[in-house]
C-alpha cells in the first residue's frame, strides 16, 4: 500500500480492557462475562488523553479517531490480541487508504467499549486471522454505524462485525448514505454476529441492505449498503364512483351542490331518505350536532344539566360538548331550546367560537368595517364574529344588500355557510406543506 505509514508492533506484555465473548448471532448469552485477565492491545485510546502517532490523531475530548494513510500489522501467539481499542461512544474518520492487520486468537482489528461510528471518505481494510479473531466489536451493546462515505473491507477469519449486550428495539448494525461494506468469510456464514441479552432479538436490530457473492472457488463475500425499505406497488386505485343526488327536493336549488358536499362528507344528512328539505329553518340542536360531528364526535363527559334536552336524544352529547366548549349556552341554566331557529348573527358567533377553539379569529388589534344598511342591528356580542364572517367570505349579504343578522338560517344556507368555512381551513392546510 503506497505512501502508508508504518505503526508495526510485537507485542508482549498484557493490558487489561473488556473483550467481547465469542458467540452466534441470535444467541442469548449464555457463559457470563468474557475474561479480561489475557489481551494485548496494539493502540489504547482513552477519554483522557488525546494522542497523536504516525497515521493517526486521537481527540479525547470528543472520542473522535482520524485515521489517514493509517498502517498497523500485529501479531501475537496470546490470546486476545487487539489493533486499536476505543471507549464507548467513539467516532472513526477515515481519510485515504488505512489498513490494519491482526494475526492472533480471540480478538479484533478494532474494538469499542460501546457504540461506534465510522465518518468520512476514506477506506479502511482490516485483515483479521486467528480463532476468534473479529474484524470490528464492540461491547455494553454498542451499535456500529457506517455512514457518509466510508469504504470498509474486512477479511476475517471469525466474525466481519460483532457486538456484545445487544438489547432495545434501536438498529444495532446500520449503514446509511454512500457507506459500504465487503466482508470475506470464506465458506463461513460469519459475516454478523450478535450476543443479546435482552429477552429477545429485534428485527430492527440489522438496518443494511444485504448481496452476497460467491467466486470460483465457492469463497463467499458479504457486501452491505445503505438501508433500503421494499417498496410494495401501489395498487392501482379505483376510482370513486361521483356522489349521485338522493334527494327530491335539490335538483333545482340554489345550494345543491353545497348540500351534496355536507352530505358526502358527512356531517348533513336528510330529514329522511328522499327530502333534505334546504329551506326549512335550521334548529340549535342540528347546528351544534354539525360541529360535533365535524370535531370527529369526541367522547363527553358530565351529566346533562338542562331539562329540556333528553338524555337519550341523538343530540345530547353534542350539546353537552358544545356548552362545555363554550360554543353555545342556554337560555336559563335549565333551558337549551333545542328546537329554536337559529339566527344569522348566532350562527356567526357559534362558529367563530369554533374556530377561535382551533386557534383561529381574530388576534392582537383588528379593524374592519362591517358595511351593510343593518350593520346597527347586529347585536354586540355577535359583532366581531360577522366581522370576521364576513372578511373570510364565510358571509355575504343578501339579494337586498342587507346583512340581515336576526334572520333564521335554512338547511340549504348551512350547507352553503359550511362549505364556505371549511374551504379556508383547506387553504390554510395547502399553505403549510
């Protein structure tokens, strides 16, 4: 490898750090903690220390290891011989072509007390022979993350990637972006290995998309890429069948279009199956039904406090919601009058509230000239819900001019009211994605 330079050991004497035990992916553990007391560690990096060698420059402050034209080529007839041995939490970058070679039993070309992350652009090719020998482990569950542009080839004997105390639902392994990975294991099914310890293994544990190939010689390589979910095809979708009028009494009506799109999304129906009946005046208790329904029925809670609203009426949990909500009161603290019409300037204000209960209305200080003939006879809690009506196109006035703020509003006119309303919560729906 050209222009590497050498970081070349013969190692002898012994240092203490944890080492991963060796076993089969998917197998709980089974024989205790590993034994410390035999390895032999080529370069021990730790959290207080920041080093700098031939290839190489260790950040102990952010547990960052930049490797670039980076060689290291141990050997040792101990058992548990290690290349470079990181604490947990620690971040590789790699620069240029790096290489490291470990010939030996029990150990690892790297390994991390605890998660580790490769960065950069670079490549590194790990050789690693022996019994037991991994290419890259690590510990206490630590996940391996290659990402960016990394290029790693590991050569092993044993185990490409191994980690100790795997446990949670968190991917394990991952690799993301233009990272990649070839793993020569022989005619072994070694490449990944996993010692859990949780009750069971996760499926998410493994977040790579996985190729093998096997050359002439029926030796296996393992290539491993960015995750990539299956996408399923859509299945083509039939198309809605058009909303067909069921009514008798819309066909010619100013507000059938309208009617038809409360009807199909659900909060209108008919006064039966054949009659919507659009001109007939709408009551308190079906506008407060509306919105209940619009609101998605949520569940109540509370008893019903006014007399005149039966407790098993199709509206009573409607009503309960809207006085809670403070959309609408009662005429006493005992009488609701369901049945009562509901006027132009109550309707206004009903949903003005209701609107001002997903935070929308006016805010901070507003003007606006309500300019209609009868602006005088608009009562004065209902003046700036027209206001703003009226601003929104929710409202417009009538075929006279007037504003008409004591008049009753019919079914037809609800519909057309609504679609109006709701088209500005479509808008604003647009606007934000």
């Amino acid at each position: 490898m050209e222009q590497k330079k050498m970081f070349s050991f013969a190692l002898a004497a012994l240092v203490a750090c944890s080492v991963c035990p060796v076993s089969a992916y998917a197998r709980d553990e089974l024989y205790g903690k590993p034994d410390p007391t035999y390895l032999t560690t080529a370069l021990v990096l730790d959290s207080d220390t920041s080093v700098e060698g031939d290839g190489y420059y260790w950040d102990a402050d952010y547990h960052e290891l930049t490797l670039s034209n980076f060689y290291l080529n141990v050997s040792s007839s101990e058992k548990g011989l290690y290349g470079i041995s990181l604490p947990k939490d620690s971040t590789i970058i790699l620069e240029d072509d790096n290489e490291i070679i470990v010939a030996g039993n029990y150990g690892a070309g790297i390994y991390c007390e605890g998660d580790l992350t490769f960065l950069g652009d670079g490549w590194l090719d790990i050789t690693a022979k022996g019994a037991y020998t991994k290419g890259i482990g690590t510990s206490n569950g630590g996940e391996i993350n290659l990402t960016q542009q990394v290029d790693l080839k590991l050569d092993v004997s044993s185990y490409g990637l191994y980690v100790y105390g795997a446990k949670g639902i968190n991917p394990i392994i991952s690799v993301s972006d233009e990272a990649f990975a070839s793993i020569y294991i022989g005619n072994k099914d070694r490449a990944i290995y996993l010692i859990y310890t949780s009750k069971n293994p996760s499926d998410n544990w493994l977040h790579y998309t996985e190729a093998e190939k096997i050359d002439d010689d029926g030796e296996s390589y393992i290539y491993l890429s960015a995750y990539q979910e299956e996408k399923e095809e859509p299945a083509e979708e039939t198309p809605a069948a058009p909303f067909e009028n069921p009514f008798l009494d819309i066909e010619d009506h100013w507000a059938k279009n309208a009617i038809l799109y409360a009807v199909e999304n659900g909060f209108m129906s008919g006064v039966t199956e054949k009659i919507f009946s659009p001109d007939t005046a709408l009551s308190r208790a079906s506008l407060v039904s509306i919105l209940y329904t619009m609101e998605g029925k949520p569940e109540v809670t509370g008893n019903m406090t006014f007399l005149d609203v039966p407790a098993d009426s199709d509206y009573a949990d409607a009503v309960i919601w809207a006085n809670q909500n403070k959309l609408i009161s009662g005429y006493s603290d005992t009488e609701f009058a369901p049945d009562k019409p509901i006027t132009r300037e109550q309707f206004a204000s009903i949903l003005y509230r209701y609107e001002q209960m997903h935070g929308g209305g006016f805010s901070g200080t507003w003007a606006f000239l309500l300019d209609y003939p009868d602006a005088s006879n608009v009562s004065s809690y209902a003046y700036e819900a027209l206001c703003w009506m009226t601003m929104q196109n929710v409202f417009s006035g009538r075929d006279d001019g007037s504003l008409d703020p004591q008049g009753n509003v019919t079914r037809g006119e609800t519909a057309k009211l609504l679609q109006n309303y709701l088209s500005i919560s479509q808008s604003k729906e647009s606007e934000t994605k």
